[in-house]
C-alpha cells in the first residue's frame, strides 16, 4: 500500500493531474495520497476545467475528483512544516503535474519557496521517486538546462507528450496515456488499453506463415 504525493502547479495541463488522481484514488495498491496545489496551479484548473478550485480548501479534492474520498489529503501550499516536508515521513512518491518551468527552476537550484519545492527536495535527499511532468513548448536553454539538472539529481522528466501508437479517439484517451506512464513509474498497477503491443502487419503484408 503506497504513501504518494501529487502536486500541481502552475502550466497548462491540469487534466493530467485530475485524471491521474482519479486512477489514484480508485486504486486498491494506493492507501493515502497527500495533493498540493500552488496558487498558479489553482487558477490554471479554474481556467481549464472550469472548477471552483482555490487550493487550501477541503471540499476542493472532491470538486477536483468528482466525488467524495477519504484517501487524498490536501495541504496547504505555504505550509511547509506540512509531513511532506520531512524525510522521515514515509512517502514512496512523488509527480509533480504539471510542472511549471518556474517551480522546474526552484527545484533544480534546491530552493524551498514552498511546500511543493520542499517536498520534491525532499524526494531527491531521500533517493525516492520523483516524477515531473513539465508542459510547455517551446524549451529555452534555461529550461532544458534545468530539465538535465534535477535529472542528474535522481528525477525523472516525463514531459506530457501526447503518443498515438494506440489510436486515441479522444481527449481522454491521450491524457491517458500519459497518466498510465506516470503510474508505472510510481510503481502503481493501471490500465493496460495503451501499452504497446507490437507492430501492426499492414493489410498489404502477407499474414505470418504465407509467402
């Protein structure tokens, strides 16, 4: 039963983050999920997915999840005596989705502005899982820069790259895809609907066995 971490942050792409914690939550292999949401990252739900999200009430996780839960707990972004902050507190993961380029940078140079900052450096002391999923396009040399930095201190970039091997017929469907990646690497089992399953023989290629 994993302890996870889920934060949002400020860049477009907040779908990801509320469909991720969908799957999270209905999960039996997860048991508690601690989300915190920046105030950027507040505005950006608002705006994308038209919530009346403010980031420090409670009744957002149910506005967010579209139901009630028990498993996910919402701290406070400027809280950062918040159990997350601790490396003693157990926690066997963390995404941060989306991922700013602003809170991309207070990571890498290791500066806890917040409890998002905090908890992800926590996360790299620690030797633990630490995704971040950075939107944005194009990258600028700062950006990539960064990107290698925190990388080489024991993150994982997983950026939300929409894939199409599996046929997408919606939205939903890319984001997904996306969200399935996310969970593997935090070791959480998921959906297999877009794992790739090989090649497709094109109708014009004899079928296995004719010449």
């Amino acid at each position: 039963m994993k302890h996870l971490t889920v934060a949002i942050t400020g860049a477009s792409g907040a779908i990801y983050a509320q469909r991720l914690l969908h799957y999270l939550d209905a999960s039996l292999e997860v048991a508690q999920i601690n989300l915190v949401i920046s105030a950027l990252g507040a505005t950006v739900i608002r705006e994308e997915l038209d919530l009346p999200i403010t980031g420090a009430k409670a009744s957002d996780v149910e506005a967010l999840l579209g139901r009630p839960t028990t498993k996910i707990t919402l701290l406070p972004v400027k809280d950062v005596g918040a159990t997350i902050a601790s490396g003693s507190y157990p926690c066997d993961g963390m995404a941060v989705v989306p991922c700013s380029m602003g809170s991309l940078g207070y990571i890498a140079a290791g500066i806890a502005r917040d409890l998002i900052h905090r908890a992800a450096d926590v996360m790299l002391k620690e030797r633990r899982p630490l995704i971040l999923v950075p939107r944005e396009t194009p990258f600028n040399a700062i950006h990539l820069e960064n990107m290698l930095r925190v990388e080489r201190a024991g993150a994982l970039i997983l950026p939300a790259c929409p894939s199409f091997y599996h046929r997408p017929q919606s939205v939903q469907a890319l984001v997904d895809h996306l969200v399935f990646r996310i969970m593997a690497h935090l070791g959480v089992s998921h959906p297999t609907d877009t794992t790739w399953r090989g090649r497709r023989a094109p109708s014009s290629e004899p079928a296995s066995g004719q010449v």
